[in-house]
C-alpha cells in the first residue's frame, strides 16, 4: 500500500464529513494502484484562485510531478476517487467531474479530439 498524506484539507473546520470522505476516496483510489506506487500528497483546496467558481482543485503531487485538476464543490459519492484513479492511470480527468462548458473550453494537445 503506498503512503498517501494529507498536508492541507481546507474542508475540515468548514464539513469534517466531506473532508473525511474526499480524503478515504483518495487513499482508497491511490491504494489501488499497488504497494509498489510512489508516497502521494493530496491537497484539497476550497479557496483556489484557478478553480472555477463552485468547484474544489485537487491538488496530487508525487516525486518530480505535480497535477490540478477541479471536482464539483459537493461531489457525489466515488467521484472524487474515479477521478483520482483515472488521473492516477493517466487517462485525465473523467467527464463527470466537470461541467460541459469547462471541458468544452479547455485546450486540447495537438492531435487528440474530445472524448
């Protein structure tokens, strides 16, 4: 099982039972991909300046590498882990995390079309 930690959950002192369930998401998707796996840092950030309005960022950072990306503010149940899983096995953010118009506005890489 890899180290998963916690530095910063700017949900705690505001809902201790999101901040508790993002956080199991997180360890529990990040211990799926085997003991062999980096230690990982999670943060969740409530008052994140790139986040769009209604949103939290979640913020994952291993040795060498870092990623952002945004859930809704109140996530439905497994969402948070699908996508920390998905962006784990390094297929992106899944389209149910985000609304249409931010997935429809982010620039895409050269050469990859809209999933």
């Amino acid at each position: 099982m890899c180290d998963v930690s916690f530095p910063e959950n700017q949900l705690r002192s505001r809902d201790p039972a999101l901040a508790d369930r993002i956080e199991a998401e997180v360890a529990e998707a990040a211990h799926a991909r085997g003991p062999l796996e980096p230690a990982l840092q999670c943060r969740i950030l409530r008052q994140e300046w790139t986040a769009p309005r209604g949103r939290l960022t979640i913020q994952l950072a291993r040795e060498g590498w870092v990623t952002n990306f945004a859930v809704p503010e109140a996530p439905l149940p497994g969402q948070v882990g699908e996508a920390v899983a998905a962006v784990l096995a390094g297929r992106g953010v899944p389209r149910s995390v985000g609304p249409e118009e931010i997935l429809r506005d982010r620039p895409r890489p050269t050469g990859t079309s809209p999933t």
